[in-house]
C-alpha cells in the first residue's frame, strides 16, 4: 500500500471537487520525507493566492495504525507557533494594548528571585521589538534556559514543577552577553517573554488569548497547547511514536501549539509569517520551520508565485534534522515548481 494515499479525505467543502485527486509528486515527496525521519504520520496543505487547493493526510494517526491521518488532523507546530505569537502581538499594539518599545521586564513587573537579584541593568532596555526580532541580547549556544530546567530548579531550590514566572527570575540573575537590540540570535526564551506579555495585557492565558486573537478572525478552530499526556491533547492531535521530553507547557508562545495544515495556510493568507497583515506582495520568500526532539518536523513557507504550504511530520531525525530540514524544503519547492500547473487550475474548477 502507498503510504501517500492512505487517509486521504475531504476537510472542508471547498475541496471536494478534488478530494480524490492527489497530485502523485507530491505524495512521492512526503512518502519521503516519511521514510527518511521514521514517521508514521503526516499532512500537507497548499493554497494559491490565498485559495485552499490541496489537503491531505498520510500514513496513521493512532499508535496501533489503523486510523488513517485525516487532513485536518493536528500536531506540534513547534517553532511554526511563532508568527501565531507575533500576529497577536501585532494586533494588541495595534489595538494600543501595547508598543512596539514596550519594556518587557517593567511590564511584566516580575521580582527578581531572593536568591538571584539583577546582575544587568541591560535587561531593562529590551523592548517587544527586540523579541519579535531575536534581539533581546542572549546566545542560546552560551546558555539556553528552555533545556536548563533541572539546573534552575536547582539553583533555585524548587520543589514545585517549574512555571514561565520562574525562568523569568531566572534569567533577571543571569548577565547578557549582547546589547539588546545589536545581534541577533534565536531565542525560544524571548518568544515566551512575548507570551506572558500577551497574558499580561489580555487577562487570558496564553492559548486562550491566541484563539480569541489570531484562531476566530481567521476561523481556525484547532490551536491548543499539546502535552506528554495524551487524554490533555487536542482530540485530533496525532500519537507521536517517540515523545519528546519538552515541557510544552512551558514553551506555549515558542513552540508550544498544535494546529493542522489547513489552518497553517489559514493563518498564511491572512499574515505574513513575520506576523504582518498580508495586504502587499512583497518581493521575498517567507518560510518558519519547527521542530522538536523526536516528535516534530513542520514547515510552512510563503513562495514568491503566489503558492503557501504547509508540512508536517510526526517525527524528525535527530542526528540529521538540520540537514534534512534544508533537503526536505527543497525538495518540496522542487516538487510545488513542477506541479505548479496542476495546482493553479484547481482555482477554476
């Protein structure tokens, strides 16, 4: 049987006059990427100029593999839960909840730890800005608090389980190594300071907030923060034949959603991945790929002819994910320039 073509089903009305015509490059593609990264489950989504034209589910979505993966089918986004994060920022300083020079810090209002006061008067000068962009000041290489918290319970002398207040004052005793704003390096913590500052200003927890936020407008009804247990999963979420050790609790607003493809495109028709409103073409490529150990390889990419798509895998391969990461990107485009032909005629049936 051809793991492509297993589960295959209409998601939404709008594609039932192709529901049963899957483009055969493209499951070739994905039976690819499955067999290279062990996966047992995947879904792909494309649109064109905004309009859905492709939604399929491959392989199964339940551990004993009986259950065909639906289209709508959800799974860790992993870092692709940034531009949901962004997009909601965006609108709550729009809305004038917020500014772009806001200081995260002085917002949250947050006091340091007993035990660790402010080593750096910097850390008062990092903005909103500075996160969106990666530019709050830390080097993820020389210190990652997101893999640290067995240490920082520690050093805290906490009993408890670790909540995002803790990491805060964590991280108030640590110096920075940059100037905010001068050089960027990623950082799953800056992402999660934007999530507590969305929590702040809404009086909402994260995920509820991203739904009222970014999810109604836009009609996607599946965001919600995955977990290691499976009754607290979203009841489409996928089983994962590896589960990671991540505390997605922790990391809601960094790469803490699940969703499905279709609404990865959803988001992508209405936002640019950078988080603003999609009104302009813009004459660049637009890609966010996640992943997490063991669990989560997704992709979501806005190309410059008009065509979105959107990823996503059941596991990843740990020694290779960066590798594979970049081959499976363009491998896909590849594949999306060769049937791009197929896919814009599927805009006037």
């Amino acid at each position: 049987v051809k793991i492509g073509l297993v589960g295959m089903v209409t998601w939404a009305a709008s594609l039932s006059s192709f529901a049963q015509s899957p483009i055969r490059e493209i499951d070739e593609a994905v039976d690819r990427f499955m067999q290279i990264t062990a996966a047992t489950s995947a879904t792909v989504a494309v649109s064109v100029n905004g309009d859905m034209v492709l939604s399929q589910g491959y392989g199964f979505a339940d551990s004993k593999q009986r259950v065909p993966t639906r289209p709508v089918a959800t799974m860790r986004l992993a870092s692709c839960t940034k531009p949901f994060t962004r997009v909601a920022i965006g609108k709550l300083v729009k809305g004038g909840q917020l500014a772009w020079d806001a200081n995260v810090f002085e917002l949250l209002s947050i006091e340091p730890h007993p035990n660790r006061p402010v080593v750096d008067p910097r850390l008062h000068q990092i903005t909103l800005q500075h996160l969106i962009e990666h530019r709050g000041g830390w080097d993820r290489t020389e210190f990652d608090v997101m893999y640290e918290l067995d240490q920082i319970k520690n050093e805290m002398d906490l009993s408890r389980p670790l909540e995002k207040r803790d990491l805060v004052q964590y991280m108030l005793g640590r110096p920075l190594p940059f100037e905010p704003g001068e050089t960027k390096h990623y950082s799953n913590f800056g992402y999660v300071l934007l999530g507590m500052a969305i929590e702040k200003v809404s009086g909402k927890s994260y995920i509820e907030a991203i739904r009222e936020l970014v999810g109604r407008p836009l009609g996607i009804d599946d965001l919600a923060i995955s977990s290691t247990r499976r009754k607290h999963r979203h009841p489409r979420e996928v089983f994962y034949p590896r589960d990671s050790p991540l505390d997605l609790r922790l990391r809601d607003s960094s790469s803490g959603l699940v969703s499905s493809a279709p609404s990865l495109c959803k988001l992508m028709s209405a936002y640019w991945i950078d988080g603003m409103p999609r009104r302009q073409p813009r004459d660049m490529y637009f890609f966010q790929i996640g992943v997490h150990p063991l669990t989560t390889t997704t992709m979501m990419e806005q190309r410059l002819d008009g065509i979105d798509y959107a990823l996503m895998l059941n596991s990843r391969r740990e020694e290779h994910y960066d590798q594979d990461n970049r081959d499976f990107r363009k491998e896909f485009n590849r594949v999306l320039d060769q049937v791009r032909d197929q896919l814009t005629q599927r805009l006037t049936r």
